[in-house]
C-alpha cells in the first residue's frame, strides 16, 4: 500500500462494509471521503477482501464490470474493472435470491466461463486464454451498490468490489468453440416483459476481450486465475432492477434458457 493514504483507505473499507451490513446505502466516497484515486480505489476493495477471507468466505472466480463501451465513456475510463465472486453468493437456478440481503440490487444478463487451468502471466495471450477456458454457460449476475442511488463514480464502483453482489450460472455449459460468442443475441425479460437486450459484441466487441484483460489485470495484482475458477465476463446489455417477487428469464443464443426468482 505503498504511496496511498492507508488512514482513508481502512475508513473507506469499514464503511463499505458497514454499508453491506447494515443493507444500508452510504454518500458516494469521493464527496464524502475524498476518495477518487482508483489505485486507493483498488486497495479498498483488497482490504475488504482480506477482511471477509479471514472471515471464512471463499473467493470462487471474479466479475468484470465496466464492459460496454457507452459505460466507459460516461464514467471517463478506457478500461474495465474487476471484483471478487464469492461462494455464498453463488445461487442455483430455482433457488430464490434473497433480495432483501442487498441494498439495491439489478440484474444483468452475461456469459460466464470456467477455467480449466491457471492464467499466471501478466502477458497471456489470447490463445492463452482460450486453451485455458473450460466451458461457457450463460448467467446472470445481480450486482448491488453500496452507495445511494447508484450515483458511482469509478473510484466508487471499484471500491465497493465493482458493485459486485450474487450469481447465478445457467446449465447446458458448452464449449467455447461451439458457439458464436461475438453475434449471440441476448433477450433478458422481467415479470414476462422484456427489459433488455443485447448481442456478446457490446462485451468489449467479444467477451474472451474482457476475458484476457482480466486474467492479465488479475496475474499482475497478485490474484492470478485458478483451475474451477469463474469469470462473468460482463453484460450484455442493459441492466434491470430486480425485488422481492420477480422472476428473471434469461435466453442467450447457443445456450440453455435461464430463469430466477427473487424472495424476500
């Protein structure tokens, strides 16, 4: 943590973790704290790592945000952000997700992947990747933000683990070479009504892209990709926001249709 003001780091980190909690939002950092340095940024989101591994829970994979274009350019970045997946927020299709277990949660439609070996060199090709990839499924993550409103700035976003909450991964994995991941369309409805769509392109123009930049990015801050470990690569397309009672069908070309419930 050399270089970074480690007294604002701590206080952002205990304050995010509060905040998840409680189920209580806060102000965004920057405002608040003085937060706005993605590096500080970054170190927040490790120090609350750390905090919930000595807790017990287990890291499973990681998520990557900030993967559309349109995204970047409103929050002046040229670059994705990663967070950490944990186990005992992996939730099975037909299991009902615990809303009330988060702040203000959404759901966004992606593609997942599960590696089959370890991703250790901050200079991994593409080829790389693919040769590592054990299969794809279709999945949904259901991010949530600690801070009120969703009015994130990056610095906000990375801090709070990149708005990161559950997962739920489809069935039917397949092999990545068995489907179009670039064109695949992607039909997301709520309640029976669709409220967002896509195509695997708006994921960085294809999601082994995000895929690549997270397992250099996570080689190089010390966390590298393991065999079993998974990627959600980033949305499709718009996110929704998602209570107590709704059901979520996803349907992406190439794979199983997936569906999910939220309970109290």
């Amino acid at each position: 943590m050399s270089g970074l003001d480690s007294a604002l780091v701590a206080r952002a980190a205990d304050a995010l973790a509060q905040a998840r909690r409680d189920r209580m939002a806060i102000a965004p950092l920057g405002p608040s704290m003085g937060l706005t340095d993605v590096a500080t940024a970054y170190a927040v989101q490790e120090h609350n790592t750390a905090r919930w591994l000595a807790e017990g829970r287990r890291i499973v994979g990681r998520k990557i945000g900030l993967t559309s274009k349109a995204v970047q350019v409103q929050l002046g970045v040229d670059q994705p952000d990663y967070g950490m997946l944990w186990a005992d927020w992996a939730f099975a299709e037909g299991e009902a997700i615990p809303a009330g277990r988060m702040i203000q949660p959404k759901a966004e439609a992606e593609i997942a992947f599960v590696m089959d070996r370890a991703l250790d060199d901050p200079q991994a090709s593409l080829a790389d990747v693919m040769r590592a990839i054990a299969y794809c499924v279709a999945a949904v993550e259901v991010v949530d933000s600690a801070i009120a409103d969703w009015k994130i700035t990056l610095a906000d976003t990375v801090a709070d683990n990149a708005s990161g909450a559950g997962f739920v991964l489809g069935t039917g994995p397949r092999r990545i070479t068995d489907v179009d991941l670039r064109l695949c369309g992607m039909v997301m409805a709520r309640n029976g009504e669709t409220v967002s769509t896509g195509v695997g392109a708006a994921c960085l123009g294809h999601p082994l892209n995000a895929t690549l930049w997270l397992a250099r990015t996570m080689a190089q801050a010390g966390r590298p990709l393991q065999p079993g470990d998974i990627v959600l690569s980033g949305a499709l397309g718009p996110m929704t926001n998602v209570v107590a009672g709704d059901r979520v069908h996803v349907e992406i070309q190439g794979f199983a249709p997936l569906s999910l419930t939220f309970g109290p």
